[in-house]
C-alpha cells in the first residue's frame, strides 16, 4: 500500500518558540522527548530506541520548521515539524506532518498524541 500524508496540529499555548524548537532540531532536544538519544553527523541522525537505532537526514531546516526523511524511506515521504506562532492569541502551535499506511495511520497518530505530551511535559505546557 501507498503511504499517505497526513498532518496534526498541536496548542502548546504560551511557551517560547525558540524552547520548543530546541525540543524539535537539536540532538539533545530530540533525545529529550522523541527517543533514547540521538546523535548528528552533518545531516544525518541516529535515533536510538531500546537497543535499536534508525537513522534520518534532515531534508531541509528553515527558522521554524524542519524536515527529516528516515534513511531507508522513499524520498517522497518525510515527517516535518513547524512551529508556528500567533500574534493575536500569543499561543504557539506545532504542526507535525507524516505519512503513514491507510490502515496504520489511526495508530501512528496515537504514537504522536503520546510523544507530543511527553514534549509538553518536558516543556511545562
């Protein structure tokens, strides 16, 4: 089956932009909340979960948004983090894009609700 894209959109309220993308771009930030631990070599990441590893490049980083693909993916698919913040409302808010099967997609964003609130205790939000 074809993966298919998919996208979530996470409040986070009034935190700090610049505390949350250091959660979402950095070695440390990541091993944080999303793995074991991470480590970088240019644009490469290892990610280490329980004795495992998988290893992602990172596509592309802008201000607030960055794009990894896993190594051993097509490249037409990737998981993207952009942060976004509100000038009316002063809240932050976090759009994680990724692809997943039809059938497997009910559970990969599961597998994000979970990470994302251990990011926002990590956090304080």
């Amino acid at each position: 089956m074809k993966k298919e894209k998919y996208h979530i959109e996470y409040l986070f309220g009034k935190i700090s932009t610049n505390s949350l993308w250091q959660k979402l771009s950095t070695p440390f930030g990541l091993s944080e909340w999303f793995a074991d631990d991470v480590t970088k070599d240019d644009d490469l990441l290892t990610f280490y979960w329980n004795g495992t590893t998988h290893r992602a490049y990172i596509v592309f980083r802008r201000e607030t948004s960055v794009r990894f693909r896993w190594e051993d993916a097509p490249t037409t698919t990737f998981f993207e983090f952009d942060v976004k913040f509100n000038d009316l409302t002063g809240a932050t808010s976090l759009k994680v894009t990724d692809f997943a099967e039809p059938d497997e997609k009910e559970d990969a964003i599961m597998l994000w609700n979970t990470q994302i609130d251990e990011l926002r205790r990590i956090i304080g939000a």
